[in-house]
C-alpha cells in the first residue's frame, strides 16, 4: 500500500525562499507538491524548482516567486461613501432680512457657488479648463524627504434639481520619483449634491463616492493577500469620508448665507 503523501514546510524571512520537504516514499509527483503546498492559495504564481536535494529520504523543494510584471501587479480596489443630510436655511427668516428670493440652485450656478464647491480657500491654485472644468493644486505635503502636490481636475455639473462634482484625474507634482507613482494608482470621486422640499424645509442631500485603485508592487506588501490590503485599506478612507463631509456640508451652508447677504447687499 503506498503511503499518503505529505509535505513539511516551513517559512523563512519574508524576503528569502520558502522551503518545502516532500516524502519522497509517495509516489506523488512536483504536481501534487504544487497542489498541497499551504502557500499555493496565497501565491498563485510561485514556481516549485526542479533543482532538489535527497537528503534522510526527502527532497528539499525551494518556492520561489516569480516578479510580477506591470500589467499582472496585484491591484487593491478600495472605497467609502458617505452620505448627509441637512436643513437649508430659510431666505426669508432673516438670513436676507425678508426680502428675495436666492435658492441654492441659483447659488451653485453662480460662480460664488462653484467656488464653495471647489472649496477654492483651501486650494494653491485653481485653473479654468473649460466651461465646467477645473484643475486645483492642492497645498504641497511633505512625505518623508519628498514634497508632494496633489493635482486633481474636477467637474462641475450644475442644474435646476441637482448638482454632480466629478474627479476625473487625480496626480502627484514633484520630484521625479514622485511623479513616477502615478503609473501605479488612479482615483475617482463623485459628489452629487440634491435638495428637496419636506413640509415646508428644505434639505440639502450630499452623497459623496470615493474610489481608489493601487497597485501593490513594493515589498513586503507584495507578499501579503490583497485583501490585507484592502481591509485597512477601506478603513482609513472610510475615515477620512466620515470626517470629511460633514465639513463640506457645513461649509456649504456658510457659503450660501454668506452670498445671499451678498445679494442682498448689491439689490439695497
């Protein structure tokens, strides 16, 4: 009768070889060793050498990862959202002493209200591309020795019943090493804004998208599941979200009562 195969492995320095015994009294193959290796589910195109060592009626079998090219790089696809609610001041109950009528539609028509929305106090720089197209620098970072400016180009869809703020392209200015991270991420945001009439309120709705895309290509996390990327991953950016828009609704408001004293100062 012969005997069930069984395989021994251990697992060294994550940057060195993973090393595997088989019995070599079975009479399975290199196949089956590929087959009952615990790292196989993990490391789907690691190759098992044929260059082996008898050695106390084993075989010492070196696992060895092959490089991943560009175009078969694992990728991490990360998200959150988030979405708020909150009551639009009333025109006529004081916010503009009584008189007029300035909806929040009006505003992020106005340029006064692509400006909020862009958030143009926070920004280096703000280019008009087209008529509803944006490029805005953001403030420069400093990562590690590198300084890093976000570049992102942003549209902004204004009508009568909604307004959608799209990223279309999010990059990295600086150095040369950092622009080259660009090849390895790309990011995508949508901002549809809504605002409805309940008993006689006016609600602001926000719903905010966030969508990002990472090639993991860097040791150790190369080695690692993508969903242990993924999993943290998810958490930071869902934290950011969650911090990020309720501040961006305020902010919003602020910026409308501000405008409608505005107008109301420009028609007295």
């Amino acid at each position: 009768m012969s005997k069930k195969p069984w395989i021994q492995c251990e697992r060294r320095n994550p940057y060195h070889q993973d090393v595997c015994k088989i019995n070599t009294e079975s009479p399975s193959s290199m196949a089956a060793a590929a087959k009952y290796s615990p790292f196989q589910s993990h490391l789907p195109r690691e190759v098992f050498n044929s260059r082996t060592r008898k050695r106390n009626g084993c075989v010492k079998v070196s696992v060895k990862k092959e490089k991943l090219s560009e175009s078969g790089a694992k990728r991490a696809n990360l998200s959150a959202g988030k979405k708020e609610r909150i009551k639009i001041p009333n025109c006529s109950d004081g916010v503009n002493g009584g008189s007029g009528s300035y909806s929040i539609s009006e505003f992020f028509s106005h340029p006064s209200g692509i400006e909020a929305l862009l958030n143009t106090r926070a920004l280096q720089s703000c280019q008009s591309l087209d008529s509803n197209l944006y490029r805005c620098v953001l403030p420069q970072l400093q990562l590690l020795n590198f300084r890093v400016a976000p570049v992102l180009d942003l549209q902004v869809t204004p009508s009568s019943e909604d307004c959608l703020v799209e990223m279309l392209s999010c990059k990295f200015e600086g150095s040369e090493v950092v622009e080259r991270q660009n090849e390895h991420f790309s990011a995508s945001m949508k901002n549809h804004i809504t605002w409805e009439t309940i008993d006689t309120e006016q609600f602001l709705n926000v719903d905010v998208k966030l969508n990002l895309v990472l090639e993991i290509y860097t040791q150790p996390f190369a080695l690692l599941p993508v969903l242990a990327v993924e999993g943290p991953g998810n958490i930071m950016m869902q934290t950011l979200v969650d911090k990020l828009v309720p501040l961006l609704v305020q902010q919003l408001l602020q910026n409308y009562e501000e405008w409608i004293l505005q107008q109301q100062i420009l028609i007295s």
